[in-house]
C-alpha cells in the first residue's frame, strides 16, 4: 500500500471505529440503564424506594436525551435468567460491536504513527541524498518505493479480545446483584 492510500486507510479506520464504537455505547447504556426500571418481582420496601428514585432519575435523563429516542425505543434489555433470548443476544453483539469500533479506532491510529515514522525516516534519507548531488532522489521518488503493511484489527489483542470478556463478566455481576434486590 502506497504512502497515500495508507494515509487514507488509517483515516477511514479510525473514522468507522468512531461511527461503530458511539452508537454501540450508547445504545449498552441505554440498555442497562432500562434493565434497571424494569419491574422486579420480589422487592423489598427499601430496595422498591430505591428502585422508585432510580425510576424517576432514569425518565428525567430519556426526558433530557430526546435526541436519543430511538435509542429508548430500540436498545434491547438483557434477560439475565435466559442468555439465549434474542433480546439478550442482541445486547451481547451491540456490546461486542463497541470493541470492534475500539480495535479498528485503534488500527487506525497504529497506521498513523507508521506512517508519520515513515514520513519522518523519508525527510531524513531526502536530506541525505541531497548531499549526494547529482544522484540524488527527490522525496516524492522515495515516497513511490515504499510500500507501508496495513494494520489488522486482529492484531489489538486486548481490545478485540481480553477488554469484552473483562467487561462483559464485570456488567454480568453487577446485572446479577441488581437482580437479587
């Protein structure tokens, strides 16, 4: 990949990382969040006066996050006792889609600094043919004879692979003592 085709693929990474990562966010919040108001059959009076407060809390923040509506209306709240309902599938793959946008964000940026090394190692070596004289290459010369290795987003090993495990199973216990309330 050229010089310039890296620069625009490293672009569109971090880009789609960004437009994947926000709304799969926003929608896990959103999500939780709803888990929360969700009736629960067998509460205790202090657990209901809570659960009342973060009921009126939860309406107060949709009332101010209009711009969100579709959010409200579309995320899918976890089942928690049936992890195979499609409503907690759904949640599982939003979930996962946050640590694609990460890895490819992060693709992204680890192709930037490649090629900003790049840039830098091709200026160093034009100033030093420049001292050559008549033999000398143009930096653009240069520019043409590398070739730069795309980044995969395989290769963020922690984004893509440890941070959603850790994640998921630290949202699971915290959904698991809310739900023994």
């Amino acid at each position: 990949m050229t010089h310039h085709q890296a620069s625009a693929v490293a672009l569109l990474k971090r880009i789609a990382g960004i437009v994947i990562f926000i709304p799969a966010l926003i929608s896990t919040v959103i999500s939780v969040l709803k888990y929360l108001i969700e009736p629960k059959t067998n509460m205790q009076e202090m657990t209901a006066t809570i659960m009342d407060f973060l009921q009126v809390i939860i309406k107060m923040v949709r009332q101010y996050t209009s711009f969100f509506e579709s959010f409200w209306v579309s995320s899918p709240v976890p089942d928690i006792s049936n992890w195979s309902s499609s409503n907690s599938l759904w949640f599982m793959v939003i979930f996962l889609l946050m640590f694609v946008g990460l890895a490819l964000s992060a693709s992204g940026i680890r192709l930037f600094k490649r090629i900003h090394n790049v840039r830098e190692g091709v200026t160093e070596r034009a100033i030093l043919e420049a001292m050559n004289g008549d033999q000398a290459r143009s930096r653009e010369e240069l520019q043409k004879l590398i070739s730069i290795p795309n980044t995969s987003i395989f290769a963020q090993f922690g984004l893509l692979y440890v941070a959603p495990v850790f994640w998921g199973i630290f949202i699971y216990i915290i959904l698991y003592f809310i739900n023994l309330l």
